[in-house]
C-alpha cells in the first residue's frame, strides 16, 4: 500500500489533466497487482465486505478508499474519486455489485447530528458511487467471480434484487432533496438503459420493476418532468404493458403527444404549481436556470435524429405552440418560464429544417422577443439577443435557412421593420450571408407585400408607410457591401423604382419582364410615395457608381458592361412606348424632351467611338445620360448646362474620322491660342458644378466621368480645377450668395400668377419654419429691448395717461444714452446673422473643395505620367501648408496626394517644361530658410523626381528638418542627385544652427557615399575624402576640450563613417591612399583623445585607434607591393617583352 498512497493525493487536484493522469497511474498499479494475487482458500476480511477474498491487499484497500473519499469536501476530490472508481470496477472482474453498492450505503448513512453540508457531501457520494456502478456494467455483468483451489463461489455478480435496491436508492436521494431530483430521476433512467442495452435474464423483469416503482399508487398524486422523460423511455422498451391504465387520469391514451394530452403535458413541463396557488406538486424545488434533461427526451421522440431507430411521434407543430408558446410565453406566464422557453426555442432550431422553420415562430414567442429585445432595460433582454445571435450562427453554418428566417422576422407574427425596432441588424446580418438566389426571393417576396391583400383593411397611411419601408430596404440592399451583388436582382429593384416613381401602372402584365407590371398597386401609389421612389432610385445609382464591388468590369458599370444609368434609361424609354400598361407621371414640356432627343442621338455617335477615344466618349456619355435622368426626374435647374454639353460633345467627336491609330497622341501642355473654351474644359466646368450640388447621385457621377476622361484633360483644364482650390474671404462668399438669392428672387417674380399659387402651397412648411425663427430672433430683442427702457426709467407694457407721460419726459442727455443702447441692440442683431451666414458659407467651400481634390486624386492616379502633374505640386503645397484648424481634413487630403501619388510616383513625366519646374522647386524652399516656419517636412513635400541639389541645403540649415530627405536618397532612387550634391553637404555642416544638425549633415553624406556614382572618376572622389578627413578631424579636435562639443557617441559615428571611406578609396583606388589619408595626423587625434577625461574610457578612443591602424597597414601594403614590382620586372622582362612583340604580331 505504500506505494499507491502517494497516487491519491493527486485524484483531489483542481486541474482535469492531474486527475486523469493520477487515475491511469493508479489504476496500472492496481493491475499489476492484481495480475500477480494468488486467492487463498481463507482469507481473514479486513472490512467484513468480502473484498480480500479475491483481490490483493492494495485493490482492496483503494477500492474502500475511492468510495470513502466520494463524501470528502476537499476541491474536485469527487470528480477525480468517482473517475477512478468506475475505471478500476470497469477492469476488475473479482468483486460484485452487491458488494460495492453495499459498500456505498455503509459509506454514506446519514445521521442526526450531521450538518447540513456534511448531509449534502453524503448524499452526492451516494449519487456518485451509484453512477460510477452504472457507467462501469457492473450492474449487468454476468462474468462468474473465479474459484479457488478449495472452493467455487457460485454467487452471480449482478442480481435483479441489487437492481432494485439500486432504483430505491436513487428514488429516496429525489424525494430527500429536491435539488438532487432530477440528477437522481436521470440516474435512473441511466440504470434503465443500461438494462435495456444488456442481455440479464432478468430484464424483463427489472423495466417491470421500474415501472412498478415509478407509478406507485402514492407516487400518482404528481407529475414531474423526470417522470415524463422516464415514461417516454420505458414505453418503446415494454410495448405490451398496459399504459393507458398506468397513465390515467393525468393522460388519456398511452401516447403523452396526443393533441388532448399537450395541454396536461404543457403544465407538467411549466412545473405550474411553482406559480399556480392550486398546484398539487409538493417535490417542486426551486427554479433553476438551466432547461430540465427532460426537453432533450421529448425533442429526440419527436424530432428524433437522421439515423435514429424511433420514428417521429405526434405532431411538433402543435407540440410546439401548446406546450411552449401557449404555456412557457403565455401572457400570465413569469419571466423565468419565459427565460426557459427562449432555450427551448433555441434548442429547436438546432433540430428542424426550412419546411418546419415557421412553426416554430409562433406569436406570443415573437412578441415576446421583440419586447425584450427592443430595450436592454428589459429583464430577458441577454437572453433574447443571445437568441438572435444563435440565429446569425445558424445561417452561417446553413446559408439556405436565411430566406426562411427572413420570412418569419418579418412575416405575421413578426415586424416589417424587426431590425428598426430591436434596434439590432439580425435581418441585415442573415442578408450578408445569403446567395444571390436567396436575395432575390426575399426581394420577391417584398413585391408581394407591395401589392398584398389586406391593403384594403388598412389606413392609408399604413400602406405608405409600409410601401416606404420597402423601398428603403431595397435601399439597404444596393448600399450594404457585404451583401452579394447579381445583376438580376439589382435589375429587379431599379425596375420597381422606374415602374412606381415615374409612372402609374394602368394594366397588368403577367408575361413582361419586369416583375412592377405583373400586378396594379391597390391603392394607387401617392405622389409622396412616388417622390420617395426617385429619390432611392438616384441614391441607388449613387452607390452602384461608386462601389467597384458590385461590379465586374468598373464602377458604375453592370457585368455586360454598360453603365447602370444607361440601362435604366433604356427601361423608362421602352416603358414610354408601353402606353397599354403605364402612364406617366412627370410630362417634360417641348423644349426638355427636344434635349432628351438630342442627348439619345449624342449618346448614339458616342457609343460609334473607336477605341482610342472610347473611354473618353464613355465619360462624356455617362454626364448626358445623368442630365437625361435629372430630367426625367425634375432635377435639372438650367438647361443652358445641358445644351452646352451637348454642344461639348459634338465638338469634342465631330471631327473623328479616321476609326483606327498606330499610336496614341501625346497631350501636350501648351493651351491653345484661342477664346473659345475646349470641349473638355466645358465638360470638366459641369463635372465641376456636379460637385457643387449636395447630391449624392450627381456627385459619383462626376468622379466616375471625370475618372474615364483624364487623358483628354488639358494644361487649361488643370487650371480651371486647380482655380476651384483658391482660397477666398468667406464675406466675399456671403456677398456671393446673397447676390444669386437676389437673381434667384428676381426670376421668380418674372413668373406668371399660377406658378405663384401652386409654388405657396409647396413652400409653405418651409415658410412656417423661418417664421417661427425669425419669432424665436424677434422676441430675444424685444426683451433686450424692454430691459433697456426699463433702465432708462420707463415704464414698460402699462397704459399711461398722457398727464403721467407729460411728467415724466426724457432730457436730451438720457435720450442720446438710449438711442446709443438700441442701437447697439440692433447692430449684434444683425452681426451675428451675418457671422453665422459666413461660418455656413466657409464650411460650404471647404467641403466643396475637397471633393474637387478628389479630383485631383483621380488625376494623378490614372495620368502619373502626365506633364500637368508639375502644375498641382505648388497649390497642394499651399492647401497642405496654408489651411486653417477648420480646414484640416482639407490639408490632410492635399498632403495624402503630395506623399501617396506624387512623391511615391513611380512614372517620370517627360515634356515637361523647364521654368514651370523651376517654379514648382524655387518657391516652395524659399519658406524653409525662415526659423520655426511651422511648414511640414520638406521630404514629405517633394515633388515626385524633379528635386535639386538646393532643397537638400536648405533642409540642413533650418531648424525643423529631419530624416526624411536622406531616406528619400537612399530608399527611392536618388543616388546620382545625390553624389553631385555631397560637397555641398559638407559645406553646410559648418553652417548648421546646432551641433545636432551638424551630425545629420554627415548621416546625409554617408547615405550619398553608401551609393556612389559609377561613372565618377576616383580622383574625384579622392579629393572629396581628403576634405572629410580635414574637416572631422576638425570638428573631433575642438570637441576634446569642449563640454558642449562632439559627445562620445557622435565622435563613434563620425569615425565610423571615416573608416567606411578608407575602405572605399582602397576599393577604387588604392594607390591613393597615399596622399589621401594621413596616418600621422589619426595617430596624433587618437594621442588627444586618451588623455581627454570624456574620451580615454569611451569606445570612440578603440574606434579611432582602428582608423589608426587601417591608414597604417594600407600604405604599408602599397610600399611593399611598390618594392615588388620592380623585382619582378628583372626577372620576368625578357619573357614578358616577346610575349607582347608576339601579342602585336598576332593581331596584325
């Protein structure tokens, strides 16, 4: 025994791994000893139980100790305990079970003057060694004990009387407690399958047994859960019992999922008598939050797994609304039952299909869901949003239950607006992952509710607001990028805006492509419906430009290749000749659908474009099908735009004669000499007022157009977006403004009374809401007003006689003091309206102007090779440099553009003008020279690969400057620039401001010397070291003495970058060396520094003593190799003089 008792300390540990690894040592152990017991014909019993009769003293024992130790309260002593003990009765076959659940009951009597916790650690021991007997067969083990020599034990190893003493038990340890009911109830149905699995003679006669215990005549009075899930277990094992009889009164039939036994089996499963006065239950414990074992019986009878031996019993559809919705979510039901009935409902989800997915989202279960999760104040709140969370899991792993789902949230018993109204994104979330096939019913689907047949029991404005949510969710589906794009199904929501929003269907047509004229809108769709319509519709557009995405072949354009806009207008055009079907809404007089005539044969010559002008003609193409649609929709404010575009392009493309070209024409920078703007130019200025409209439509119309007709852009062009970026006085703005109003007000007044009349009712909300402004304005000063009266020693809002007023005049000096203070009243008045007009017109200019940078963005993303690009350098400088705090997105923007396009730029631009880049070099180093001039990074501001010499000396003399030109050098492919610039760079190392400059000054040259010019001759090259050396020995020198001087580390460096050089002259031109590097001097410095107190400890004295010995050794190499040759000359002279007379022979 001493050498298993060390293995059970180890049984008790919290960790799971020492448990195991503690009970597989113990139970090898155990069975080696055994192996090596011989039985004895007498054995003295320690214990009285008869274990010593077969086992070895060490099984003996430990057997009697892992059951003693069930009770014991140390940490997870129980687990580890009970694990062991059903693995060593699982490998032992010389014990019965008699005799371990003898064993078990003598370990765990309780007694009176236990405590409440040692009577709790009793009874779960006697729970734990009945469940570790069931889990190891001992119960049905029909193996015979062996026999001795003198003796043959004929006792059988399981009995039914150990059965049912076994079943006493477990009924006993329910009805002391009833927290421990349903772990004992579940026992017992572990010892009844373990019975039903065995082959004992005695079977029979045990699920007999069972049956008599369980339904006893003073256990009828109730019904539990446990007592349920034991019945449904039992009846498939004993078909020929008479269970109606045993079932009666509580059931009718033996079948418990009979529809006449589902409202009993409902208040069973509800443990009703915890809420109901009248209940009858006295075992009822307390409630718990986890789901009774029993569901999980009743879900495998009627929905039983693939595979299983039961066939589906009753109806789960009707299962499912008595027992659970009309019971556990009834409206008197408590939110415990509630909380019990979101776990069954998870539970089931798991288990049905699509075919039974509606059955299960029942009406009180939904409303129930969407209360408490609409408010995370609600009690069940976490419990129901972890329900939608299971949901979303669900359609991850089975992508085809989302359309069934969708149905569901939002079918009868849901919302139409579910995710509005649990302030959630389950519905978007399902959509996400769904296929584009799923995508389209739920679209189809949302046709239908359009069009349902309850419209006529409902007020009109439901029906409103329900077509109105629907047009926002096919809003929602275009806008979410996650959400799989298909062309059919985008085709089906444009079709549903055009048909409904520009006209009115008169007649069906079942047999038409689009889906809108398969059924007539009853009630007709409102004119605010049909305004709500267009306006999805261009915001729909909006997205499907600027999304590439949703795309395969560029933004804006569908899979077939053309642009969406196109294909909705080809829809509106066929849907015009369809006046059998649909009228329209919006009449365009004469002069807009002479426009819209001409813009379609514009459209028509565009799309005949040979391929070096196709793109452009695309762009041009996609601002005329824009302006046809905005008059399509009402939107166009001056047709003069439209018409001068339309003169644009037949300009632009009038001359195109010759469809095919070698090679494609150079833009050049030069503008043409003449007073007529260029097409492009025209295009671009109402690309450019596109920008200024608020819309989103109008706005990725511009960038896309813009985007395809970059490489026709000329040197004016770039001009004319560049002048949009100037800054201006926001008064000058406002002066602006007022003046457009005042035009705006003029044209107005020049028009007839009926447009007056039907114009008032339009903008009477309008007016209303400046009236009540100016009232709110009116009253503030009123008041002010009234104060400075009352100051003045007036009376204010009183009825005085004119005796009262005759005495009580102002002299001339009070009147001048008043008139003073309303003046001054009126004056802040009108200050401040005007303040806040020019804040609302500088906010307006600068979100104007970054949309024009995205431009320039899209510019130099697509033509980097273009010579205009020199052009943007100077006012993004000043954009990026210049900008207010209001304006920093501006400036973030044009400094984005300068680092990411055009200083990352990997094409050079070629025709390019020498004094525009002279300019663009020139100007912006001139403010660098200024001290403290709060101007960014000259590194960062550089213009592509045109850079001088110059910009790297100033960078060395102001104040601020950094790294960054000298990472430039050396990481983007500057070397040559900078070679040519490295005697400059020295000389402004004795110009800099402080000795830190000094030292980035030699960190610049070693970047320029690490890339040397291949093509620069080593006596070039020399010379330049011959002057690094004089001047660090200069600087190493002056610092010996001089606290503010070189410190250890920078005199390291510097020496670093001296030996670098040694070995770069030995590598060109060893010869050299000679007069170049003076060892003397580097022997006299390194002297200088061993008797310095800062330098005589650093590692900068091992670093010089190094340069030291490298001059040395290389000149003593050079005169060594000198002094040989001439040796080899003499001896080798004769030879090497035929062998160049034969040398010139042969080449002759």
């Amino acid at each position: 025994m001493s050498t298993t008792l060390p293995l059970f300390w180890k049984l008790s540990s919290a960790s799971k791994k020492d448990r195991v690894d503690a009970s597989v040592k113990l139970i090898s152990t155990l069975e080696q000893f055994q192996a090596l017991h011989v039985p004895q014909s007498s054995v003295d019993n320690e214990g009285g139980d008869g274990l010593d009769a077969f086992n070895s003293q060490d099984v003996s024992y430990s057997i009697r100790r892992l059951v003693r130790g069930l009770a014991s309260p140390r940490e997870s002593s129980r687990l580890g305990f009970s694990v062991a003990l059903t693995e060593l009765l699982s490998r032992i076959d010389t014990i019965t079970c008699a005799q371990i659940v003898a064993l078990i009951v003598d370990a765990t009597k309780r007694q009176g003057s236990m405590t409440g916790q040692e009577e709790r650690d009793v009874l779960f021991a006697r729970l734990f060694g009945i469940t570790a007997v069931l889990r190891s067969g001992l119960l049905v083990r029909q193996t015979p004990l062996p026999s001795t020599a003198s003796s043959s034990s004929s006792a059988p190893v399981s009995s039914l009387e150990t059965y049912t003493a076994v079943l006493t038990y477990l009924l006993d340890i329910g009805e002391t407690k009833s927290w421990l009911r349903e772990s004992a109830w579940w026992t017992i149905g572990l010892a009844v399958d373990v019975v039903d699995a065995s082959s004992v003679a005695w079977k029979g006669e045990a699920l007999d047994k069972t049956i008599e215990v369980v339904f006893s005549k003073e256990k009828d009075s109730f019904w539990t859960p446990d007592k349920v899930a034991i019945t449904l277990k039992l009846q498939p094992m004993t078909p020929n019992h008479g269970w109606d009889k045993t079932l009666a009164p509580v059931f009718k039939g033996q079948n418990l999922f009979a529809p006449n036994n589902l409202l009993a089996l409902g208040r069973i499963l509800k443990e009703s008598a915890m809420d109901e006065e009248d209940g009858s239950n006295p075992n009822t414990g307390s409630w718990k939050a986890q789901l009774h074992v029993a569901w999980d019986v009743l879900f495998d009878r009627l929905l039983p797994p693939s595979g299983s031996e039961h066939a589906p019993q009753g109806s789960f559809s009707e299962f499912f609304r008595i027992v659970v919705d009309e019971s556990l979510f009834s409206s008197s039901s408590s939110p415990e039952r509630k909380y019990w009935g979101f776990h069954v409902f998870k539970k089931a989800l798991a288990r049905v299909g699509a075919n039974e997915l509606p059955m299960l989202f029942t009406k009180n279960l939904m409303r129930s869901w969407i209360n408490h999760l609409s408010n995370k104040d609600r009690y069940l709140h976490k419990i129901s949003l972890d329900v939608a969370k299971h949901i979303q899991i669900l359609v991850q792993t089975t992508p085809s239950l989302g359309f069934p789902l969708i149905l569901q949230l939002t079918g009868v018993n849901g919302r139409g607006q579910f995710d509005k109204l649990t302030r959630t994104k389950t519905i978007e979330s399902i959509l996400t992952v769904m296929d584009s096939a799923g995508i389209k019913s739920y679209i189809l689907s949302l046709l239908e509710e359009v069009n349902s047949s309850k419209d006529t029991e409902e007020e009109p404005s439901t029906i409103n607001s329900r077509r109105t949510w629907i047009a926002d969710q096919f809003a929602a589906l275009i806008r979410n990028g996650s959400i799989p794009k298909d062309d059919e199904w985008i085709q089906i929501v444009l079709d549903f805006y055009i048909v409904n929003g520009f006209f009115a269907v008169r007649k069906r047509s079942e047999k038409s492509p689009i889906h809108s004229l398969r059924a007539i809108p009853s009630p007709p769709f409102t004119e605010v419906t049909q305004g709500h319509f267009r306006e999805r519709f261009l915001s729909c557009l909006a997205v499907l430009n600027d999304h590439p995405t949703i795309v395969k072949q560029g933004d804006g354009v569908a899979s077939d290749g053309e642009f969406w806009i196109s294909k909705t207008l080809a829809t509106i055009a066929s849907l015009d000749k369809d006046v059998k079907h649909v009228k329209l809404v919006i009449e365009a007089d004469d002069a807009v659908q002479a426009l819209l005539v001409k813009s379609e044969q514009a459209i028509g010559q565009l799309r005949k474009t040979n391929d070096d002008k196709r793109e452009v003609a695309r762009g041009f193409e996609l601002i005329l099908s824009s302006f046809m649609l905005q008059c399509r929709c009402s939107e166009v404010g001056n047709l003069e735009i439209f018409e001068a575009t339309l003169e644009a392009t037949s300009k632009m493309f009038s001359s195109e004669k010759t469809p095919k070209k070698t090679k494609k024409a150079k833009v050049q920078p030069t503008p043409i000499s003449t007073n007529e703007p260029l097409p492009i130019d025209i295009l671009v200025d109402v690309i450019i007022g596109f920008l200024e409209n608020a819309s989103a439509f109008t706005r990725s119309v511009a960038n896309e157009s813009f985007s395809r007709v970059t490489s026709a852009v000329q040197g004016g062009t770039v001009d004319l977006i560049l002048s949009q970026l100037e800054r201006r006085d926001p008064s000058d703005l406002l002066e602006e403004d007022e003046e457009m109003a005042i035009d705006v007000e003029d044209d107005e007044s020049d028009e007839g009374d009926e447009d007056e009349e039907e114009s008032s009712g339009e903008e009477a909300p309008e007016e209303s809401d400046s009236k009540e402004g100016d009232d709110e304005a009116a009253d503030q000063v009123r008041k002010k007003i009234e104060d400075a009266l009352k100051a003045s020693g007036m009376d204010v809002g009183e009825d005085n006689s004119e005796e009262d007023s005759d005495d009580e005049l102002m002299n001339d000096e009070q009147m001048m003091a008043l008139d003073e203070t309303l003046a001054a009243i009126f004056r802040n008045r009108t200050g401040g309206q005007k303040s806040q007009k020019g804040v609302d017109a500088q906010r307006e200019a600068t979100h104007f102007k970054n949309r024009v940078l995205d431009l320039v963005d899209i510019f130099v993303k697509r033509e980097s090779e273009s010579p205009h690009n020199v052009r943007l350098v100077l006012p993004l400088i000043e954009l990026a440099t210049k900008s207010s705090m209001d304006e920093r997105q501006l400036s973030d923007k044009a400094s984005g553009i300068l680092k990411n396009r055009l200083a990352k730029s990997k094409d050079i631009p070629t025709a390019v003008a020498q004094d525009e880049v002279e300019t663009v070099l020139r100007e912006p180093s001139q403010p660098l020279l200024v001290p403290h001039s709060g101007i960014p990074e000259r590194g960062s501001l550089q213009p592509s690969r045109c850079i001088k010499h110059r910009s790297m000396i100033t960078c060395r003399e102001r104040p601020r400057s950094s790294r960054s030109v000298s990472s430039k050098i050396g990481r983007d492919g500057f070397p040559a620039l900078g070679w040519k610039a490295r005697h400059k760079v020295l000389e402004a190392s004795s110009k800099t401001v402080n000795l830190y400059r000094k030292c980035q000054a030699f960190q610049l040259l070693q970047v320029i010397l690490s890339q040397p010019d291949k093509g620069e001759e080593p006596a070039a090259i020399a010379t330049f070291h011959e002057a690094l050396q004089t001047t660090i020995l200069d600087m190493i020198t002056q610092s010996i003495d001089d606290d503010r001087g070189l410190s250890p580390a920078q005199t390291k460096d510097l020496l670093k970058l001296v030996l670098f050089c040694i070995r770069q002259t030995r590598k060109n031109n060893e010869s050299s060396i000679m007069d170049v590097w003076d060892a003397d001097a580097w022997k006299v410095l390194h002297d200088k520094l061993s008797s310095s107190n800062r330098f005589k400890s650093s590692s900068a004295l091992n670093m010089c003593r190094q340069v030291e010995s490298t001059v040395a050794q290389s000149k003593q190499a050079i005169r060594e190799k000198r002094k040989a040759e001439p040796d080899e000359v003499a001896e080798n002279g004769p030879s090497q003089k035929s062998n160049r007379k034969k040398q010139k022979k042969s080449k002759s």
